[in-house]
C-alpha cells in the first residue's frame, strides 16, 4: 500500500530525533548551542528529506515509465495475441481448405479410376464384339457374293441393301401370314371342339328343355287355377261391397229420416249437413235419451197421483 509523502518524512523525522536524543542527556549543553543543533538537525532532515523527495520522485518516474513500458508491452502482447490467433484461425482455414481439396482430389482420382476401369471394360467388350464381327463377316462373305450376283440377275434393284430390305419385307410378311394362319387353325379348332361338345350335349340339352317345359306348364296350370279363384273371390267381394254399400245408403237413409222426424216434433229445422251421418245419429240419440228420462219421470208420477 502507498504512504503520503508527509507522512513519509514525518516517520523519518521522528525517527532521526529518537536516535539523537539519548545521545544529549549524556552531557549538557547550554540552550542556544542546543538550538543551534536543533535547527542544525532540522535543516539536515530537511536537505534528508530533499533528497528523499528527489529519489521517491526519481523512483515515481522509473516506475511510472516502467508501468508505461509494461503497458506498452502488454498492448503489443494484446495484439500478438489477436495477431497470433488470426494466423491460427488462417492456418486452420487453410488446412481445412488444404484437407477439403485433397479429398476431393482423392474422389475425383477414385471416380477418374472406376471411370477408366468403366471405359477399360467397355474397350475389351468393344474388342470382343470386333472379333466377333469380324469371323461373322468371314462367314458372311459367300452370302455376299451371292448377293451381289443376284444383283445382276435382278436389275430392279440398284445395290445389295435394297435387296436385302425386300427380303426382309417378304421375310416379315410371310411370318405375319404363317402366324395369321396358325390363329386361323387354333380358332377353327376351338370352334370344332364347341361344335361337338354341342352336339354332345344336344340330348341331354333337348331333355331338360322338356322337363322344363312340362315344369312351366304345370306352373301355368296352377297359375290359371289361382286366377280363377281370385276372380271368384273378386266377384264375391264386389258384390259384398255392392250389399254393403246398398245397406250403407239404406242406414243413412233411416237416420236422415228419424232426423228429421225429430227435428219436425222438436219444431226445428235441421241445422246439420245431409252427409254428417255421425252428427245425426248423435242428435236422435240425445232426443232418445231425453224421451225415455220424461216417460221415467211421467211413469215415476202416476202411481203417485193415486196415492194422493
């Protein structure tokens, strides 16, 4: 921790005093002289403390020029460091770049082989198919020979291909003939086959076609049987209906008139509808009632007019 400079030479001073004073208590010395040495010392600590001060003031400088050097330093490290690490980052660029190239090379250089084995294989088989070639047009010679001398002997034809493209036409058309033809066989085959698995199954076939029919005409007998009978029953269920529906009108009839019987002893005229059969019968009916409740009350009267 940093002292004060005052601080710093008061220390000193107390501390140069402490050492003259035993040394005085020894012998006395008369005030004046005593001051004297007094002002004698204090003028020694002063040119002590003076150079003191220009030491402390050297060392401050030393040392404040050194902390400006360590900072220079240190800022000249800072960007050795920043230096130093973007020539790492560059180097490690380029070794990924160097590495990056180099496999790619070594694809490129594993491609360029399987392409050159590729083309290798292909020139064996091109060499093979020569050879090849080559003994099958050894074997062709005579044939073109032939050619060339039915060229001659056919003046239609101006060279060998045209020749050989009308064979290959008839060649391809009697082809198509003969599987034209083989069609033809297989489909009269098959429909002679038909024809005699038809003729086969004629018996049988005419039989159950009998047997069928007798089947359907006795379906058809039944059939005329049921419509008969249903006529019948028709017949006898219109004239049914004709009774009731006769019957019907007559009761409509019957009720209409006792309606209007009752209406005319009642001394009024009909209110209802002729077709409102319902409402009639209701009407004739509470008449009815209200008829045999008086004749009660009438019966309920005499025998006891008597009594009286």
């Amino acid at each position: 921790m940093a002292v004060p400079w005052e601080e710093y030479f008061r220390l000193a001073l107390q501390e140069k005093l402490s050492i003259k004073l035993p040394e005085q208590a020894e012998d006395y010395v008369p005030p004046v002289l005593r001051l004297l040495e007094k002002r004698q010392e204090l003028v020694d600590a002063d040119q002590a403390l003076q150079a003191q001060k220009e030491v402390f003031r050297t060392k401050t400088a030393a040392l404040k020029q050194r902390w400006e050097q360590l900072e220079q330093k240190e800022r000249e490290l800072k960007g050795s460091f920043i230096r130093f690490d973007k020539f790492l980052q560059d180097s490690e660029a380029r070794r990924s770049r160097t590495l990056r190239r180099a496999a790619e090379e070594r694809h490129q250089a594993g491609r360029r082989e399987v392409e050159a084995l590729r083309l290798w294989t292909q020139l064996q088989e091109l060499r093979r198919e020569h050879a090849r070639l080559q003994r099958r047009l050894k074997r062709l010679e005579p044939c073109a020979r032939l050619l060339e001398q039915a060229l001659e002997l056919l003046p239609g034809f101006q060279e060998v291909p045209e020749l050989v493209a009308r064979f290959d036409g008839l060649a391809e058309t009697q082809a198509a003939l003969r599987l034209r033809e083989r069609e033809r066989l297989a489909e009269l085959e098959a429909a002679r086959a038909r024809l005699q698995q038809l003729r086969d199954a004629w018996p049988d076939e005419v039989l159950a076609q009998g047997q069928r029919r007798a089947q359907l005409q006795e379906r058809l007998e039944a059939a005329r049987e049921r419509t008969l009978q249903w006529e019948s029953k028709w017949i006898q269920i219109q004239n049914t209906a004709a009774e009731k529906t006769l019957l019907l009108g007559r009761s409509r009839m019957a009720v209409l008139n006792l309606f209007q019987l009752v209406c005319q002893h009642q001394g009024q005229p009909p209110t209802l509808d002729i077709e409102d059969t319902d409402g009639q019968l209701e009407h004739v009916k509470l008449f009815m009632q209200d008829l045999s409740a008086m004749l009660a009350s009438l019966g309920q009267a005499e025998p006891a007019a008597p009594a009286s």
